[in-house]
C-alpha cells in the first residue's frame, strides 16, 4: 500500500503540471489566432493531441470504454474539447490572454454547483459568499471588455467554455472509478478531435499559408496543454473532490498573465487586476471556510 505522503507528491507534480500548461495555452491560442481560424486552431491542436496519446498508449493493457459508456465518452468529447475550444478560441479574438484565462477560472464555481446537485458535495454558507464573490470578479472583467454595460460577445462565449468544461469535470469525475486517467482523457480526446473533423475544409491550405511560428504554436497546444495537462488533470481529480480539484485552477490566470505578458506584450489593466482578485479570492474562500467538513 502507498503511504499518504506517496500519493500526495505525484498528485502535487500532476496539478503543478496542469496549471502551468494551462496558464501557457491562453497566449499560444492568441498567437495560434494569428494564421489559425477558430475552428482550424482547435483541429490542429487535437490533431496533434490525438497524435501524441496514441503513441503513449500504443501498447497492451489499454482499455477501451464499455458500450454503456460511449455516448458519455462522446459527450466528454464534445463539452471538454470540441464546443469548448471552439468557444474559447473565438472568444479569444477580442480578449487578451489574461482576462480570457480568469473568465475560464469561473469554472471552479461551476464546478462546485454541479458538484453540489450531483455528486452530493455541501458547502458552508461562507462557500455561497465565495461563489457570489468569484462571479462578481468574472463579471467585472467580462463588462469591462464590452462597450458600456453590454456584455462582449467574446467574453460570454468564454464563459460558456468554461460552463461546458465544468460539465465536462462532472461526468468525468462519474468516470474515474472505472478507467484511469490516461485512458478516460485518451478517449475523450478523440472523440473531440473527430466532431472537429467536419471543420477540417481549408486546414492544409492554411497550414501552407501560415508562419511556423504559429503552426508550432498549435501544436504545442495539442501536445502540452491538451495531451499531457488533460491526462494530469484527470489524475488530480480522481484523487480529489471535484470542487477541491478546481480549487487549485486559481493559479492558472496568475500564469496566463505572465506568460501573456511576457510572450504577446499583453500588459493587465486595472480593471483585470481588481476582477482577478475578486475571483480568485472567492474561489479560495470556496476552498477553505466554504468546505464543509465530514462528520468523524
């Protein structure tokens, strides 16, 4: 048997691995926009996503899914990759990589509320303060990227990824004591991949036509946040409950704004600054007053 501080050092590897991948994505999916439509972007990645998996699982022992278990393999498909890169990639056109990271980390909300009317998980009422608190932040940021009060289109596509992703956490959650993690995100990765194919018209005349900058930029979407951080993901969340798990999600905009920063010279504003705090504050007020505790 391993001992706790045994499965508590993968577990801390696999989250730390999941959050820089993914605070990296936000500006690979800005400088992907450059050449790449939305819908071309999003095949190109899990192209390469779908690639990459099947030469880490080309070997005995892979399970395949049980019959009963395909149309929700196909929904995982659909809600965490396809609808949700497609979302997010559009959204991304008209928002920079940090706001589109922290409207992204309102999944943790999500997450939580699906976990309570699913999975059967409780929070304190300083949990609800949280959830209130986080959405205030995502809203302050989404309006700021409208004109006036009008809530961008971009910004409430994002959004929507992040409502389909948190689908996507919950049923695969469901999942966990079934598969493992490489297997269940393996399937579900292409499934999404092949719901993209019809928008594949076009793909290599682009691919032609654009820099090998942005052409590596997608596939590195496909092989570091797309195949390795879903795969470690999956780990953390077998290993956690899930509004726990997303918990740790938080630390993902700081990320995506430093390496926004960094790699696009998309500098926060002040409005970005005060909304992220807003989120993320009430994400970790979710995470640890809002927890409720089991009954020794």
């Amino acid at each position: 048997m391993r001992t706790q501080s045994s499965r508590t050092l993968p577990g801390a590897a696999a989250a730390l691995i999941t959050v820089v991948f993914w605070g990296s994505a936000f500006a690979a999916i800005r400088a992907g926009l450059h050449s790449y439509s939305p819908t071309h972007l999003a095949l190109l990645r899990f192209l390469a996503a779908s690639v990459a998996l099947a030469l880490i699982v080309a070997r005995p022992g892979m399970s395949r899914p049980a019959l009963r278990d395909i149309p929700r393999v196909v929904l995982l498909g659909l809600l965490g990759f396809a609808f949700y890169n497609i979302a997010l990639n559009i959204g991304e056109q008209s928002i920079p990589s940090g706001p589109a990271a922290l409207l992204i980390q309102t999944l943790p909300i999500w997450t939580a509320l699906a976990a309570i009317l699913f999975l059967g998980e409780r929070l304190r009422t300083w949990g609800w303060i949280g959830i209130a608190v986080s959405f205030a932040g995502a809203l302050v940021i989404a309006l700021g990227k409208g004109s006036g009060i009008t809530l961008s289109w971009g910004a409430g596509l994002i959004l929507l990824a992040s409502i389909s992703a948190s689908a996507y956490n919950i049923i695969q959650k469901t999942m966990l004591d079934r598969y493992r993690p490489l297997e269940i995100t393996t399937w579900a990765i292409w499934a999404g991949t092949l719901l993209l194919l019809p928008f594949a018209g076009g793909l290599f005349g682009q691919i032609r036509a654009a820099p090998i900058a942005d052409t590596l930029a997608a596939v590195y979407l496909g092989i570091g946040p797309a195949a390795l951080a879903y795969v470690t993901w999956a780990v953390v969340l077998s290993r956690l409950p899930a509004s726990r798990a997303s918990s740790i999600l938080f630390v993902v905009p700081v990320i995506a704004f430093l390496v926004g920063w960094g790699w696009l010279g998309e500098a926060p504003t002040l409005i970005d600054l005060a909304g992220g705090i807003l989120a993320m504050g009430g994400v970790a007020l979710v995470n640890t007053l809002g927890q409720e505790k089991k009954q020794s």
